[in-house]
C-alpha cells in the first residue's frame, strides 16, 4: 500500500514536472514569437483602475495578442506583483508579447510630438495645436496668462508672448495645458540662458526689450543671414531716435482688434496702437510672436554696419542702404506697386 502512494505521488510529480516545463515552454513561445499579419502602429490606451484581465482583453481586440489568457498567465508567474501602468502606449506590429508586457510595467507612454515654428503668436500657437487635435487638456490661451513662470525676468508681462520657445515637443494624451506652456517657457529659460542675458545687459536693455526686438526680427525675415542685418537697422535707429516703422508691428495691432484680412493697406499706417512703429517711436510694448534661437541671438549680436533702410525684394530676401535716397531707388525698383513698404 505504501508502495502505491509512493508511486501514486512520483506520479503526481512528474505530470507536474512535465505540465511545468510544458507551461513554461509555451509561454516562452508565446512572450517571444512576434504578432502581427502586418506593419502597422497600433496606439492603445489603458485607463487607470483597469485589471490584468481588461488590459489582456485591449490588447487582444486590438490585434496585438494571439492569446489573452496567456498573457495573463505569464504576467501572473512571471511579472506580478509588478503593475501594469495606465496611460497610452504604441507599438509597431509585428510585435512580441514580452515587449507589450515590459512596455506595461516600465510605463513607456507614447509622447505626441508637436512642432512649434518660429514666429507664431500664442493665439496662432493655440490655433495650431486645435488643428492637429493635439491631445491636450484645458485652454492653451487661459495657460498663457500665467505670467509667474515669467514674473522673476519680465514683470511687466501680462502674457507669455514671446517666451513660448518655438521648438519640438513630446507630450502624452491629456497633458495639462499649464505644463506645454511651462515646458516651453522653461526652454526658453535654457536658450535664453546667464550668457545672453549678460549681453542684454551690456547693450542696456532688459530681457523683455531684448525679445520684443527678436520678435520684430523673426517676424521681417526667415533668412538666417540677413537677421544681423534686420538688428542692425533697428539697433540704428533706435540709437538716433528714428521710428521703426516695421510692417509686422502693425500686423499685430490689427490682429489683436481681430481686423487683420490678409492683406496690409497704407491706412493702416496711422492705426491709433502702441504696437505701431510707424506712429510710436521705440519699441513696442511688447513681443510680437515668439522668436526662435537665431533672432534672439540677432537682437543680441547685431552685425556692425550703418544701414537704416531696408526693402523686400519680394523673394523673400530684402536690400539694405544706408541712405533714404538709396532707400526710395531700392523702392522704386522693387516696391513700386506697393508703397506700404517704406521705411
């Protein structure tokens, strides 16, 4: 009888043996062999609470497993008590179990990539993000008033106008539209960093001067060459007086009263606003749109020539000169139907 138990229980032991290796094997075939009839991404999205078994059951509906109840069984004898994060992920198919699974646990969540360029206003920026249905969560334009994130460098700011630092950016699903625009203020902070801010200094002027005339810059040209050259006749002008008279200024004043076609007309010239250089000496009140790296570094870094005039060749370049004479030939030649261009 007891030599019945005995064997009854070796028994017992080898099938259990066996069914272990047995499970063992099929779930390292399982976790390793990549699933997938094609490429393709696949985003996925967890919501928080959801247990190990809804998770398996996403995953399979979404064709990225070819067995929920393995995967199941693999997290349980492999992975737990480890979670499983919440949040939104992509994969690539074909794909393997394993890195579904280490994704999870790892948290891994997609970041939605977004471009800024250079030039855009807050409301245009807001635009842009509504456009691409970027998913993010509450009032891009209510999280540009927060003038805290500025207040130690600009305290005369009432909104983040040209601190949002045109750049790339990568956020998850549901970011906080505080966090986009803090995050861009913050690389604005790196760019903008203790060197440029000694040079702002040494010309004299603060750091909100400095890029309300980077603004001016990036908004009169993209050609990175000629952005010295732009400062310069600012910076020029500034020195002896002389009005601005910069196009882009009276674009913005008319965009704020939401009177902006398209299209810039000679009797915009004497619209009544701070932002009009051609009627207000100096700088305006503020930025204009946010600048990127290249004319804030121009505002700095002026390029040592005399010019006061330029003009649009209307190829996206323009020609300087130092006097007005010049300046009404150059205009002639290249401006003739379009007067609005003197400066």
């Amino acid at each position: 009888m007891f030599n019945l138990i005995q064997k009854i229980i070796k028994l017992i032991l080898i099938s259990l043996i066996i069914i272990n290796l047995f499970l063992s094997f099929s779930l390292t075939e399982f976790l390793n062999q990549p699933y997938g009839q094609k490429s393709e991404k696949k985003l996925i999205f967890i919501e928080k609470g959801r247990r190990t078994k809804a998770i398996a059951q996403i995953l399979y509906k979404e064709g990225l497993l070819p067995n929920s109840l393995l995967f199941r069984l693999a997290y349980s004898l492999y992975y737990s008590p480890r979670f499983l994060i919440a949040g939104e992920y992509q994969f690539l198919t074909p794909v393997i179990p394993k890195k579904i699974m280490l994704d999870l646990i790892a948290g891994k969540i997609f970041l939605h990539p977004i471009t800024i360029p250079e030039g855009l206003t807050c409301k245009e920026i807001a635009a842009l993000l509504s456009e691409k249905e970027y998913p993010i969560e509450g009032s891009f334009l209510e999280a540009c008033r927060q003038v805290e994130f500025i207040h130690n460098f600009d305290p005369k700011a009432t909104n983040l106008e040209g601190y949002l630092y045109p750049d790339t950016y990568y956020f998850s699903r549901g970011v906080k539209a505080e966090n986009v625009v803090r995050a861009m203020v913050e690389q604005f902070n790196r760019v903008f960093g203790e060197e440029e801010r000694k040079r702002a200094k040494e010309l004299g002027m603060s750091i909100r001067e400095v890029v309300t005339l980077a603004s001016l810059i990036e908004k009169e040209t993209s050609r990175p060459e000629e952005k010295p050259l732009i400062s310069a006749v600012f910076h020029n002008r500034l020195r002896i007086g002389m009005k601005l008279d910069c196009d882009p200024t009276i674009i913005y004043a008319l965009k704020l009263q939401n009177g902006f076609d398209g299209n810039l007309r000679l009797k915009d010239k004497n619209l009544d606003s701070p932002y009009n250089t051609y009627l207000y000496p100096g700088l305006p009140p503020g930025p204009i749109c946010n600048p990127g790296k290249e004319s804030l570094l121009a505002a700095l870094y002026p390029a040592r020539v005399d010019f006061l005039y330029f003009v649009s060749r209307n190829d996206g370049s323009h020609i300087f000169n130092h006097s007005y004479s010049e300046h009404l030939k150059a205009v002639k030649k290249y401006q003739l139907k379009n007067i609005r261009h003197l400066r």
